[in-house]
C-alpha cells in the first residue's frame, strides 16, 4: 500500500499519454486508463514486496531488494551509528514501523526496513547495540530510560515555528505569486474603498496605507500560523532520552518520529541561534555524525530543537562526560577569548573600500553627483565586519576547544581534539607580517576554523591536538 501511494505519480505521464491517443468516448477512456494505472502499479508494487528480503546474521544485516535491477545490501553492525525508526498514521493502525539506518560512510539513511512490528525493531536495536565479542555474557542494559532530559510542551512548538527559517524560503516562492494576485487585491481594496464611500465613510490615504498595512499583517499571521502548525506536526510531544550510551528522542504528531545516536558517534556538538531564537533566548542544539561528503550532511544530525543556554551545558556535560563537557557553549559566556582585530582588515578593504571607489568612478560619468551614494557601502562592509570580528572567539581545556561565530545570532561549535582527522595552519602574506595564523580542524563531519590567532597559539593547539589523537585509545567515530 505505501508502494502504490509513493509510486503512483510515475504512472501519471504515461497515463495522460494513453488518455490522449486512445479512441472512444472520454468514459472509455477514463475507465481504460484507470484499469491499466492500477493493474500497473498493484502489479509493481506486489513484485516489489516479493522480491524484497533480509536477514539478520551475527554481526551484519543482509537485504535484498529490486525485480529487474537487483541490489543487495550487507550493512555491517559495527558500522550502523543510529537505528530510527518512523510510524505513519496507518503504520500507527497496525502496529507496525518503518526501521532505517545511518552508517559511517553515508550521508544518509543506507537501507530500511519497512512494515516490521514495534516488537521486532526494539530487538534489532538491541542486537546491534550489543557487543559482539561477549558471546557468553548476556548482561541487560543496567540504564533503561528513566525520566526524559528533554520534554518539550506547546509554547515550545510556538517557538519552534516562529524561529523556522522556512518560514523565509516560502516568502522568496509566494514573490511571484504575489504578483499575480497583485490585480486581486487591488481589485478588493477598490471595491471597499467604493462600499465605504457609498456607506458615506470617507477613506483618506492615511486609510489606504492602514489597509495595505493590515494585509500585509495577514498574510505574516498566516505563515506564522502555517510554520507553528508545521512544528506540532513535526515536534509534538518530543521527549529525550538518554539509555546507558545511547541517545533517542520521540516526536511527532502525525507520523511518529524515532532517532537515536549512541554519545560515541558525536563528531561536533552545535548551539546555534537567529534572529527570532535571539529575542526568545533560546537555542537550538544538534549532535552531528560522520558523513562521507558534505552532500545531504543535515540528514546526519541529531536535533534537540528548542533548548536555553544552561540546558544545553547541562546535556553536553551528559553527552560528553566523563571525559568532557566541562566548558560552557553558551555565546554569552566572557570566557571565550577573541581573535585578532585584523580579521576585519582584509573584509573592509577588499570587499568595502575597494568595490565602492571604483563603482563611484566608474558611475560617476553616467551619474555626476549621485555616484556617491556608492561610498555607502564601505560604512556597512565595515560595520558588518566589526560584527562578524566581535562575536568571534574561541576557548578550549586539556580534551576540546570550541569555536564561536555569527552575525545576526549566535553559532557556537565543540569538538573533542581526539576525533580531529587533521589540522592545517595556514598563513597569507599579511597574516605572516603580523604573526598570526588561522587553525583548521577537520573532522569526519566537516571541518572547523579559528581564524587570527597568534601564530604561535595555532601551532601549539596543532602540535597539542596531534598529540591527543596519537595517544588516545577509543575510536574516532
């Protein structure tokens, strides 16, 4: 059933295509091409659900899929970094879910188990979660879930859908459209303005532009309203768990949603904040995996989507000790030590001072006066870099360092230095002159730079971070 429904629009061209060349009348055709829609897709479907297969051997997962274009995958347990799992609503009815798996060396989810029974998903993931090499042990994890970390309530979905940055992506989409409709409204505004006269109520510009004001008012209430009715669909009810090693979370109020990550798989922890989250005082905080590229890397996170400052320590502390997790990610801490004030030169000069003085040269002949209206520009790059280099920073202890940034928020991100794969200092001419230098780590899920640092600071934490990797005894992912 979920086949026929994901895969029925594939059929939709073809079919038009019959609708239109078959002869007879529009029933005949309608009838004809309903009849081979749905034979093809029950037919597709069923050879799918029979040729699908899997089995479960001791330390890997084996399935088979495919009717003409046969796959085969063997997903080995010791590479699996998460088992989620989602239930749509008819999953719901039946009691069945939908299992998939993250592994190292993927961007995403690199097979799935669909319709198996809640009893059987709850087994796998405590099969694989299990150590291999204690055949004889069969020792009970002694940290069921207890009390959730995290339990997020309605005024949390509020603040969910107001910080949603999609919010903005649907704004850029509805320009077009709000073109079109343009000729409506004009239309609707016309003909209230003409009621009201006929009603003897006069309407003066002052009206006008409260009218325009109101629409426009509408039209934000409206998304506003669509963005938080998007994060209860999405986040209702999440709870967050931590059992023994593992992380899970539960939300959903549709389609419920499971994710888990055991707290050995963290490569980066990430507090960030925009404009909306600012004025709430409130964060957002993700646990990021191993990916294989850059390519879909958002679907590799674990995602606590509303925390404040002081929870977010405390779940770091959690998801890193005892090894970690003494330094704070709070943005607002005074701990956090700044980089050089020359990391503003080169964004003042290069991308303010320069591109102004030539645009009011070179319009100066078609313009006169008015192209110096193009020096304006150098005032913005350089506040905009001033607050690019105020709200940089850094700090670190003996296990991990932490790196501060934004513009309009906040973006704080922590990383063990025994997880670090490599690390680059790097030096331009003008760096060089004034001893400083710019420290790159780079980690299986992506990399992170603290930019203007004194050069002998970036090659002590280099030399440092070096040592930590060589001498440390667990496993970077």
């Amino acid at each position: 059933m979920r086949l026929i429904a994901k895969n029925a629009w594939q059929s939709l061209a073809p079919l038009f295509v019959l609708l239109v060349a078959a002869e007879g009348s529009l029933a005949t055709r309608l009838t004809l091409g309903g009849f081979a829609f749905a034979v093809i897709i029950a037919v597709s479907s069923l050879l799918s659900y029979w040729f699908f297969r899997f089995r479960i051997s001791d330390d890997s997962i084996l399935i088979r899929q495919g009717v003409l274009n046969k796959k085969q995958l063997d997903i080995k347990f010791r590479r699996i970094q998460a088992i989620n799992t989602q239930q749509n609503p008819v999953y719901r009815a039946l009691g069945l879910v939908t299992v998939s798996f993250d592994t190292a060396g993927s961007s995403g989810s690199e097979g799935n188990l669909p319709a198996v029974t809640r009893d059987f998903a709850n087994w796998l993931r405590e099969r694989i979660g299990k150590p291999r090499d204690l055949e004889s042990s069969q020792e009970e994890d002694d940290n069921p879930e207890t009390d959730a970390l995290v339990q997020l309530d309605w005024r949390d979905m509020i603040r969910i859908g107001l910080a949603d940055r999609r919010a903005l992506i649907v704004f850029a989409f509805i320009g077009p459209l709000m073109e079109r409709i343009e000729d409506d409204i004009d239309r609707f505004i016309s003909d209230f303005i003409a009621a009201a006269a006929a009603n003897g109520v006069e309407v003066n510009a002052a009206s006008g532009v409260s009218i325009g004001i109101a629409i426009a008012v509408a039209v934000i209430l409206l998304f506003a309203v669509v963005s938080i009715a998007a994060a209860f669909l999405r986040y209702h009810n999440f709870q967050l768990f931590l059992a023994g090693q593992t992380l899970r979370s539960h939300a959903g109020l549709v389609t419920a949603h499971e994710h888990s990550m055991d707290l050995g798989k963290i490569q980066t922890l990430r507090l960030q904040q925009g404009v909306v989250q600012r004025l709430l005082k409130r964060y957002q905080m993700t646990a990021r995996q191993a990916v294989s590229s850059g390519k879909n890397g958002s679907q590799k996170v674990f995602v606590v989507p509303v925390v404040t400052a002081e929870l977010a320590d405390e779940l770091r502390r959690k998801f890193l000790a005892p090894e970690a997790g003494r330094l704070t990610q709070d943005p607002r801490s005074a701990e956090f030590v700044s980089i050089s004030p020359y990391f503003m030169r080169s964004r003042i000069l290069f991308v303010g001072l320069l591109p102004s003085l030539i645009a009011t040269v070179a319009l100066s002949m078609p313009l006169g006066a008015f192209a110096l209206l193009c020096l304006l520009w150098f005032p913005i790059v350089a506040a905009a870099a001033y607050r690019s280099w105020k709200r940089a920073g850094f700090l670190h202890d003996d296990e991990e360092i932490i790196r501060r940034s934004g513009f309009f928020g906040f973006r704080t991100v922590g990383l063990l230095f025994r997880k670090v794969q490599r690390v680059t200092v790097s030096q331009s001419r003008y760096q060089r002159r004034k001893g400083l230098a710019s420290l790159r780590l780079h980690m299986a899920s992506g990399s992170v730079r603290v930019p203007y640092i004194k050069d002998g600071v970036a090659k002590q934490l280099r030399d440092y971070i070096l040592y930590k990797v060589e001498s440390s005894q667990r496993a970077w992912h």
